[in-house]
C-alpha cells in the first residue's frame, strides 16, 4: 500500500501567500534570490519566463510599483494556481500569466521587455529521475537552454536586462553559450550557502551591450540554521515573514 502524497503547503510572505500543491517545484531559495536581486529600475514590462507559482513575478510587482508583469507557464495546472496566487496577491492588476511555451510566445508576443527573469531548468544531462514531474521541470528537455537564450533576444527591449539564476557550473555553460546569441553578462553574484562552502549558485544580468562585469559575492547564512547574514537580510527581509 502506498502513503498518500503529502500536500505541499502554503508559503506565507509579508504581503502575499504563494499556494503551491498544483505546482512541480516548491518556494525555494533561488526564486527568492532572483525575485529579490534583479533590477527593476526603469522598468515598465517584466516577463517572468516559466513562473510556476508564480513567485517571482509578485515578488517583482512588489518591487516595482509601476510595471506590467507578463508570466509565461507552459504546465496548465501550474499557470491556474500561478494566476489565483497573482489574483490574490495587492497588485493583481499588474500581472498576467499565458498559459504556452515561451517558444511559442516569443514568436506571438508584441510587448518588448525592460526586464525578463527565470529560474530555468539546469539539468542537461544525466539520470533521469523516477519524479516525471519534477523531472521535467529540471531537465533542459523543455526548454534548452539555445532556446530560452533565443526567445530573449527576441524579447528584450534595447536597452533591456534579462537575469536568471543557475547553479555554478550551469552558469558558467550559460555564460558561454550566451555570446552566441549576442547577449552580455554584465552582472554576476556569486551565492554561497556559509561562508565556508563553495559557491552554489550564480546569479547572472544580461544585456545587448557589452560592459564591464559588476562581479559580487552573497553568503546566505551562519553556520547555524536560519542564522541570516546581513546581506541576505539586506536583499531578502522585505520578502519573509520571518526575518
């Protein structure tokens, strides 16, 4: 006899609650540090590119007062609950999700973006794992990466930004297949977990120009569990409930 699957529940931030038992991937550490690190100056247009609950374009709407956020999802059940937590969230009317893949509504959408963020799948290769789903989100199989790297060219406007967030050796590979797409890294933070560890994730800002790399470092915590630094509190603690 099997257990049934325990439902996921919600995430609770400041101002808004992400629900998240219709969606693959969970209210994680990445969406937070994209949702939190981007930068929003200027910007009238967001594209959130595979939203899934659709965390980090609230947390953008939040951030920006005054822009549009468009959310692309390809998976209909995590766009439904991506839009009920948009619809319950204070800027509603400033968010939209589309229900296709970016593929697909790079080559309809008539809206160029100042910004473009995602939390994209990494896995490009290696053991597929028994969790269709989960597997699917995570493997480059929906969405290669040439793929996400081309819709943005289409979509970003000209003085446009676009950040992901990957972890260190995918970032790296992204770095380098980015140049064949005529897009720059201008931005790059390197994210540790302690102070001790190796770096675990890279965040990374894109643009048509080319500019020096503003190049940084984020430690998230102290040794002990939930122990944040100052520097995650500084980026993050407008955003959770408990920090």
């Amino acid at each position: 006899m099997t257990m049934p699957e325990k439902k996921a529940k919600p995430f609770y931030f400041k101002q808004f609650t992400i629900h998240q038992d219709r969606c693959t991937m969970k209210v994680g550490t990445d969406g937070v540090l994209l949702g939190a690190w981007a930068d929003t100056e200027s910007t009238a247009h967001i594209l959130d590119v595979g939203t899934g609950s659709g965390l980090i374009a609230i947390m953008l709407a939040q951030r920006a007062a005054q822009a549009n956020i468009h959310a692309v999802e390809v998976d209909q059940t995590a766009a439904g609950q991506a839009r009920e937590n948009m619809e319950a969230s204070p800027w509603a009317g400033r968010l939209q999700v589309f229900n296709m893949a970016i593929q697909d509504y790079a080559r309809s959408a008539s809206t160029h973006y100042d910004l473009i963020v995602s939390n994209p799948p990494f896995f490009s290769g290696g053991t597929f794992s028994h969790n269709q789903d989960r597997n699917s989100v995570r493997h480059t199989v929906k969405l290669p990466h040439g793929d996400l790297l081309s819709a943005v060219r289409s979509l970003l406007s000209p003085q446009g930004r676009f950040c992901l967030v990957l972890p260190y050796i995918e970032g790296l590979r992204f770095q380098e297949l980015s140049q064949d797409y005529h897009l720059n890294c201008t931005r790059v933070t390197e994210v540790m977990p302690t102070k001790d560890k190796p770096v675990e994730r890279l965040l990374m800002q894109f643009e048509r120009q080319a500019k020096t790399v503003e190049r940084g470092s984020l430690v998230i915590q102290h040794k002990k569990r939930n122990a944040w630094t100052e520097e995650y509190i500084k980026l993050a603690g407008e955003f959770y409930l408990k920090m």
